[in-house]
C-alpha cells in the first residue's frame, strides 16, 4: 500500500469518527453539513448527513448505501423526491418513519404528475417560483393556526379556492 492510500485511508478514519460525534451529539436536528457525502434536501436544498444512528451511508461514509435520514421517490428517483425529515413534516406533514415503510412512497411531483390527488403540488421556493407563485416562506405556523396539518394541505386548500373562483 503506498504512502498517500495509508494517508487517505487514517484521514477518513478520523473524519468518521468526528462525522459521527458531530452528527449524534452536536446541535441542530442531529444532522452535519458535508459537501461530499451529504445528500440535498430538495426542498431546504442543505446538503448534509442525516441525524439517524443506523444509517450505514452517513455514519460510514458509503455512498453506496441509502440514507435513512432521506425519502427516495419509488418512481423518479431524482434529486425532485428528496426530502430531509424536517422538511417532510413541516412541509408535507408525513412522517419518515411511514415513508420508510412505504416502499411505493412517490414525491410531490410524481403525485402531480400522475394525478393521484388534485392540487397537491411541491412547495419548495424553486417549484413555487417556475408556477409564477410567491414561495410561501416559513408557512408551517400559519397552517397550524388555520388548522392545517401541513403547509402542504394549506396550499392545496389556497389553490381549491382559487379555481373554484
């Protein structure tokens, strides 16, 4: 093994273990922002390591395994169906833990885009902007107070009521 292998080889050795202190004990949803092997979020567009302790991607560096700390749309699986927790609950108000076990879990495109259920669109600012609509900012507080589970269902309700106009 020459010199540079043996070096890259205890570099990463060290940065795992500080990837993975960072990522369980550190501040912030228990997620580290990592420009190589962090997976953007489509909707906060942040690329980092999620917060979950078992996800073999994340705590070893692997790309080739998935991230537990990610959705990954059945259908496209493009950049378009990846969400980070945070953003699913607070956005489309499901639950990792169910997407996880829906193995058919489609994203908010694939969902238009087939017409599963009218109205309900993708809400990051970059999707919002391309349909000529105002991104709605931090909404979830809004929604709460109207009773909405998720920003999401706000919306889809908002553009109801738009075409009914």
């Amino acid at each position: 093994m020459t010199l540079m292998k043996r070096i890259k080889r205890v570099f990463q050795a060290e940065e795992k273990g500080r990837g993975l202190r960072m990522r369980l004990y550190g501040r912030g949803r228990g997620s580290v922002y990592d420009p190589v092997f962090g997976i953007c979020c489509h909707f906060c567009r942040q690329k980092k390591l999620c917060g979950e302790k078992d996800c073999k991607r994340c705590c070893n560096f692997d790309t080739d395994e998935p991230c537990l700390g990610k959705t990954d749309c059945s259908v496209c699986h493009s950049s378009n169906g990846v969400f980070c927790r945070a953003c699913l609950k607070v956005r489309y108000g499901e639950e990792m833990e169910k997407v996880r076990e829906n193995k058919g879990w489609m994203c908010p495109h694939c969902i238009e885009e087939k017409g599963i259920k009218p109205y309900w669109i993708c809400n990051s600012s970059l999707c919002l902007r391309k349909r000529k609509i105002a991104p709605t900012g931090i909404a979830i507080y809004r929604a709460w107070e109207m009773g909405y589970k998720s920003v999401a269902h706000l919306l889809m309700d908002e553009l109801k009521c738009a075409n009914k106009i």
